[in-house]
C-alpha cells in the first residue's frame, strides 16, 4: 500500500519508544521510511501506530491537517499497534 501511494520519495514515520522503527515496512519500502521528528516535512505520508497516535495527532493539530488514508487492523510486528497511514500537510 505505502510504495503504491509514494512509490518515490520519503515515507515520515513516527514511534513514540526510543530505539523502535518500522524496520519491517522499511525494508519493503526500500529503505525509505524517515523519522518525522528530525525530517519536519511539509507534506507527504505517516506511518504511525494508533497508541502512538493519540498523543502525536495532537500535539502537532496547530501546525498540520491530517487525513486518514488507511487504518491497518492488523498490528505491526514492530510496534505490536494497529497501524494509521496518514496523508499530512502544513497548515
């Protein structure tokens, strides 16, 4: 789904426990899931964790719009969370 919708470019993740990434998603994608913190982008995609996302969605309201593009019901062997593959942009 994630190399369909951006099948070039970065993929913005975020994980709120040190040391975790989508290490799985990450190689399926080649590499190119980035850390949101350290990048700031403007737009593009986050991939995050439903847990995750309860704090983060709105701790960053005031300065982007999100829209839901797919909620994955499985959980991520990575983050053991159902997974949000959001479509962000500043606001």
């Amino acid at each position: 789904m994630i190399n369909t919708l951006q099948p070039e470019g970065d993929v913005y993740a975020h994980v709120s426990t040190d040391m975790l990434r989508f290490f799985t998603a990450n190689y399926y994608t080649g590499d190119r899931i980035k850390p949101f913190e350290s990048a700031e982008p403007s737009s593009g995609y986050l991939l995050i964790g439903v847990d995750d996302a309860r704090t983060f969605l709105p701790e960053h309201a005031d300065d982007y719009d999100f829209y839901m593009v797919r909620h994955f019901r499985k959980r991520s062997c990575d983050t053991r969370q159902p997974m949000l593959l959001l479509k962000f942009r500043e606001k």
